[in-house]
C-alpha cells in the first residue's frame, strides 16, 4: 500500500518535482554515503592482519577488533540476504 501511494504521487501534477528531489538525494547524498561505506569495509578487510597484530596493540584490540567486525558485517550481510531474496520478481 505504500508504494501505491508512493506511486499515485509520482502521477500527480507535482510529480516531476518529487521524482526530481528523489534523484536528486539518491545520487548526491545516499550513493556518496554507500561508497564510503564500501571503503571502510574494503580497507578493513585488507588490513586486518596488520591492525590486529601490530607490534604496538594490546590484547584486547584483536578481540575488540572481532567484536566490530561481527557487529558491522552480521547486519551488512543479513540486511543483504533480505534484500535479494527476501523480494521476488
């Protein structure tokens, strides 16, 4: 029902003025903050080794490390699952 109202929206005379503000927020605000996203998590995953057994860390920094690679990626890829199989064609 939402997205039939969401729809019914775009139909109207200010339609093209709501479609364009929604565009105009995906690609300048919303794409910008997934790339971000995305090279925090690249550059996590690549430098894991090195930022959990540096020569300076204590011994809880691997085991903190752990923690918020569990709270980060266990919401990215349960979110993800969802969102490719939770919605059928």
């Amino acid at each position: 029902m939402l997205g039939i109202g969401l729809s019914a929206l775009l139909c109207t005379n200010i339609g093209w003025v709501l479609f364009d503000m929604i565009d105009h927020y995906i690609s300048s605000y919303i794409i910008v903050g997934i790339v971000l996203l995305e090279c925090i998590s690249v550059g996590w995953i690549f430098e894991a080794e090195t930022t959990a057994k540096g020569p300076d860390q204590h011994a809880g920094h691997e085991r903190g490390l752990s923690f918020l690679g569990i709270v980060y990626w266990v919401p990215v890829v349960t979110i993800c699952f969802y969102a490719h199989f939770g919605y059928s064609d």
